[in-house]
C-alpha cells in the first residue's frame, strides 16, 4: 500500500462526474505486480488481489463487484477510506509491531541474542527488562499494566517464552519475538494458505496470530472482575486477554489463525430517546454544551462504544476505564477526534480514527443541558 502511495499508483481519480479519493485502478495495477516482481503473470496477480479482497483489506470503492477484476475498475484499500475492520487480532498485532520496531531501532535495544540450556535465541528479552521499558517510554503507566500488555502479546503469539513452558511474568524468565516483523515478504506467500481465510502458519509470517481463548466476538473487550467472572461488553477498546483458569494445555493449543468477521455488523438498540439532527446540534441557541474530553488510553485502550452516524454517540461507557474517569457519559454526540470535525461520520470511521490515532485521545462532544 506504501509502496503504491508513493509510486503515485494510488491517487484521486474522477469518473463519471465524481471524484473518487486514493483508489487505483485494477489493471494499472496488475501491471505494476508483474513489473516490479511480485507476481509472475497477470493470474498470478489476479489471485495475489483476490486474496486482499477475502481478508477485508481492498475492495471495489462502490462495492459492485466482490472479485478482483483485471480491468478499468477502480478499488481502494480499507486503510484509506476507514473500513479495515480493526479486530481484536489486529489491534493487538499492530501494537505489537509497533513495539517491535520501536525497539529495533534504538541503540543498546533489550533485544538480544541469549543462550539458555545451550540453545540460542533470536530477538530475546528478559520480562523485567521489557517491563522496565514500556514504564520508561510511556507505552504503559505502571508495571501491572505493562504485565497485561506483554500478557496479550503472549496470548497471540507475538511473543512467547523461549521454551514454551511460561506466560508473561514481571522477572528474569527469558522471552522473544516469535514474529520477525523486517523480514521480506513477498506477496507470493499468500498463496500458500490452505484456506481462503484461513493465514499462514509460518512463526516468522506477519500474520501468524495465536490465541490461549477463542474471542467472543471482534469489537468486544474483556475485563475480568475481582470474582473471575467474565463480563463482555462491546466496545471500542484495545482488549485486555486475560488467561482463564484451569486451562493446562500448553499455551499456544489454538490453531494460528486470523479470520476476519464480516464488514456489516449487528448494532444494539440505541440508547438515545429519540434521533438527533446535526442541524439541531448546531442551531443557535440550542440545548446542547460542547465539553472537550482528553482520555489517556490504559493497557487495554479507552473504553467506550461509539454508535450511530452524522452524528455518532456515545452507546456505552466501561465505568472503569479511562474514558468514565475522563467524564465521558452515554448519549453525548461526538463533534471532534483529536481536532477533526466528524459529525458527518458514521461510528465505523470514527471508531478507526480512534484506533489508528495516538494514545492520548481528545474527543469534543456536545451535551444535552439537563
């Protein structure tokens, strides 16, 4: 997509009196694939945009077609126009490739290679020692979240313990990368699967995604009470994974795989009394107050549920997470993401600006005058 972006090959194109931004058209860029390597033949490369297709990351920009036609058609990738589904799966795999990078990048990285019973590992690390760093460089508040965090990253086989034998624990146990995010991929490798949603099994694919519990469902968060027992509310929310007792198989017992769930959704009964117009939010003298929320995401995200379309409202607020401590409450409308005006936005494209944004997210919202 990058790559794309830059070789101009993704751009704005208008057909039929209308402008259609960051899409590119089909045999342009079958013929890009074959030029630069990625596909030997123009079936191979129908096949390679296929497979985008199934896993949710291009698609047709007015969703007419549901294949991949090697022809004048304009498709655009998810990412541009708001509608990559952010799953569980995915969130936790961006966070984890974020990390990743970040700590390749530095000088005297934790990232090591470590000999333990006469076997040496890659991308090795310490669990205090990366407990350490994410308290350092603010990428958790304290070390108890920063153990969620590397617990998450563990239950989706971002990381594992050298020999499989422990979970994520604040000591001297020795951990690494079981993904190596700078290899080279080639886009060939997505043909390799066995089933059309069903992704690689390869430790070093980017896709390999291990899960100790089956998710309940894919924009819902878990929190588990001081009782143990589960409560899923859904939600627009990093997830918190956390290991649920009696379970003694090994930790990875789950096939690897990342499915992702169909884009429409089933959306639970609003929680507004009746609809609410933008005219009406922004007439004057209306009955609404406009409040500017700053929300510091915790190890797990903000949580809150984002319903609704020009305008979305607040559905649902976890009374625990940053957002309630923020003083967000149900049924405000949102006016602004981080100082950009969304009232002609649907949840979904708010709910992704949220997601991609940073972690300390500033939301306006109005509010009815009681």
């Amino acid at each position: 997509r990058l790559r794309l972006h830059d070789r101009k090959l993704v751009k704005d194109r208008r057909y039929h009196l209308r402008t259609y931004p960051n899409c590119f058209v089909a045999k342009e860029l079958t013929d890009w694939l074959i030029d630069h390597k990625e596909a030997p033949d123009r079936e191979t490369g129908i096949r390679l945009m296929q497979k985008l297709m199934d896993h949710y990351i291009i698609h047709h920009v007015c969703d007419e077609h549901s294949d991949y036609k090697d022809a004048k058609l304009l498709y655009r990738f998810r990412k541009d126009d708001g509608t990559f589904p952010l799953t569980k799966d995915v969130k936790v795999f961006m966070r984890g490739q974020s990390l990743y990078e970040k700590l390749v990048s530095v000088e005297g990285s934790i990232l090591k290679v470590r000999e333990e019973n006469s076997v040496k590992y890659q991308r090795t690390f310490l669990g205090c020692e990366m407990i350490d760093w994410l308290v350092q460089e603010g990428e958790a508040e304290n070390r108890k979240e920063a153990v969620e965090l590397g617990r998450a990253l563990l239950e989706h086989g971002i990381i594992q313990h050298v020999s499989n034998r422990h979970h994520f624990f604040d000591s001297d146990i020795l951990y690494q990368f079981w993904i190596n995010f700078r290899r080279r991929r080639r886009l060939t490798e997505l043909l390799n699967e066995n089933s059309s949603r069903t992704l690689s099994e390869s430790p070093d694919s980017p896709f390999c995604l291990r899960k100790l519990n089956p998710d309940p469902g894919n924009t819902s968060f878990l929190s588990v009470q001081t009782n143990k027992e589960i409560k899923i509310v859904s939600a627009v929310r990093r997830s918190s994974i956390t290991s649920l007792a009696g379970n003694s198989n090994p930790y990875f017992s789950t096939t690897p795989t990342l499915v992702f769930p169909p884009v429409a959704e089933c959306n639970p009964k609003s929680v507004l009394k009746r609809p609410v117009t933008n005219e009406e939010l922004l007439s004057p003298g209306a009955p609404y107050i406009k409040k500017t929320l700053t929300i510091v995401g915790d190890a797990v995200g903000w949580g809150f549920v984002v319903r609704g379309g020009r305008p979305c409202h607040i559905q649902a607020v976890d009374p625990g997470g940053p957002a309630a401590a923020a003083g967000m409450k149900v049924c405000q409308f949102v006016f602004s993401v981080n100082g950009m005006y969304v009232l002609h936005l649907d949840y979904q494209t708010i709910s992704s600006l949220i997601m991609t944004g940073p972690r300390t997210l500033v939301m306006e919202v109005m509010e009815a005058i009681e």
